[in-house]
C-alpha cells in the first residue's frame, strides 16, 4: 500500500506527493534542508489517501495538474464542486443555451 496526500505550506500554497511510509515521509519534508517544503514550513497535512501504490502514484500525477481551487475543493471534502471544475470552460454555458458539446 502506499499514500498521495496534500501539503498546505506556510505560504499558502500546496505540496503534492505519494510515498509507502507517511509518516516517515511527513518526518522528511520538516528535516530536509533542501526542496520545495523546506521553504515554506511549517505546513500541515490537508489531504490523504491510502490506496495501492500504482494508483497512489497515478492520483499523484494528476492532482499535479489540477488547479488551485480544484486542489481546495479536494480538501474541503466538496465533491460537487470537483466536479463542475472536471468540466471543460464554457461546457456549462453551451448546455444551456441548448449547443453542442
């Protein structure tokens, strides 16, 4: 088994990553002298997930690419929200005026 999970950083922003030991991981991100976590301390865990480690690194991947907000949503538990956000721009505004998608 392994781990994503999601870090907020002192600065606001977000660190994502997936690991096998979690809690040895969260050990590393506060010792390290060097990385993007070494910056921006102190930071607290947000968000994980256990899952097999195929799938802990494929989630990892695309949270990577997510935005911003959709990485908050994710945090705050609001599925609803993820998935208006999943939607290509503009795909809500053609739907209701009745044109292609």
């Amino acid at each position: 088994m392994a781990w994503v999970y999601l870090l907020e950083c002192s600065d606001g922003s977000y660190y994502v990553g997936s690991t096998r030991d979690l809690a040895k991981r969260l050990r590393e991100h506060n010792t390290t002298q060097t990385g993007y976590t070494s910056q921006r301390r102190p930071f607290r865990l947000a968000w994980s997930a256990e899952l097999d480690l195929a799938d802990a690194y494929r989630i990892e991947r695309r949270i990577h690419g997510w935005s911003r907000a959709k990485r908050r949503a994710s945090i705050d538990g609001e599925i609803d929200h993820l998935k208006v956000m999943a939607k290509r721009p503009g795909a809500q505004k053609r739907r209701a005026s009745g044109g292609a998608t």
